[in-house]
C-alpha cells in the first residue's frame, strides 16, 4: 500500500513536464531515477541552471539519506548544497535544517 503523500506525488509528478528541470527531482523521489541519474541531470544547462540544479539535487539526495539513516555522505551532499543555493531557494533552507537536526 502507497503512503497518501505518495500518492499525491505521483498525482502531481503527472502534470510535470518531464524534458525539464525540475521533473528529475520528482523522478528521484519516486524511485525512477537513482542518485547518479539525478546529479547527471543536474548538470546540464548554463552554468547558473548546472549550480542550481545541482543545489537542489544534493538537498534532495541529502535530505532522503538523512530520513532513511544513512549518513554516507548526507552532510557533505547538505553542505554543498548550503553553499551552491541561492539565498531565495527553499532547498537551501531544506539542507541547512536537516543539517541541524541530531
């Protein structure tokens, strides 16, 4: 049985347009793309979109290491993600509280 959040994203990951960013953070999420995928779909577009997308790609994978235990490499992926997002981001502020968390 699908957890409702779940389903809700599947719901929502539908109306996405999957040739672009960020439909690859929702893909991840729903176990079609795996961490590499991810960050190499992270690294394509101008220089800025490569920085934010890869902002928001190692919040993501960081934060889903940390809800599921596993700290390999959780903190280093949230750090650079503090320092690659913009002030105005919303993951910046994702990593730096799963960064505070004990």
């Amino acid at each position: 049985m699908q957890r409702p959040d779940r389903k809700e994203l599947t719901r929502s990951a539908a109306l996405v347009d999957h040739t672009k960013w960020p439909s690859p953070i929702l893909d991840y999420l729903l176990g079609k793309l795996d961490e590499q995928q991810l960050q190499l779909a992270a690294n394509t577009g101008t220089d800025d979109a490569k920085r934010q997308q890869s902002c928001e790609a190692n919040a993501y994978v960081g934060a889903e290491r940390f809800t599921h235990s596993r700290d390999d490499g959780a903190r280093q992926l949230l750090e650079k993600a503090v320092g690659l997002c913009p002030p105005d981001l919303i993951e910046k502020e994702l990593a730096a509280y799963e960064l505070g968390r004990p």
